[in-house]
C-alpha cells in the first residue's frame, strides 16, 4: 500500500526553523516580533519575499523605529531575512529564508 507523503505545514516549518535548528535562543531582545511579524506578512510561507515598510513594521510590532532596525540587521545576520531593497526612506523588501540546518558556534555566541 503506497504511503502518502504529504509537505510540511507553515507551523511545521516555524516549528522547525525556531525550535528545531535552534534560533529562537539566538534571536535577542524585540526581534522575535519582528521576525514573526514579517512571517505574518509573507503569509508563513518561506523562501519568499515580501514588501513591507519600517512604520508597517514598527505598528505591528508596537516597536520604536530604531528598535525595528536594529532587530532586522540582527536577523539578517542570523540569516533569516535577507533585505533585497535598501533605500532609506522607503519600502523595503525582505526575502525570508530557509537558514541553514547546522549553527555555526560562532553564530551561537
């Protein structure tokens, strides 16, 4: 009887992204919001990119603006989002990523 594979789900693929390969421990401070926050906008789908403006953000997040900015380059470090667009004063687009399986120690420090 053939078994029938069926594709991750989004919360799966949250799931494994946060918990399993561990960057919840490694995303600091307000940028969980952040990230979620950019998830919601791309509709949980990864390796997608999404538009999205720094006051968008900072309303969905109820952060302050540099706060906003200074969580993105924290997950663009990590390798989660990567900015596609960078123009200051405008809309920015974000590609979210699939980071990689393994943490370097590096990066866990």
């Amino acid at each position: 009887m053939p078994v029938a594979l069926t594709e991750p789900t989004t919360d799966d693929w949250v799931k494994m992204v946060l918990f399993d390969r561990g960057y919840l421990a490694l995303i600091k401070g307000e940028a969980i919001k952040v990230y979620l926050a950019i998830i919601q906008a791309c509709d949980g789908v990864p390796d997608r990119s999404v538009t999205i403006s720094l006051g968008v953000l900072a309303r969905r997040t109820r952060l302050t603006s540099p706060t906003v900015i200074e969580s993105l380059s924290r997950l663009e470090r990590l390798g989660l989002v990567v900015s596609t667009t960078r123009q200051r004063g405008k809309v920015n687009t974000y590609y979210v990523s699939a980071p990689p399986v393994r943490i370097s120690a590096a990066e866990q420090a």
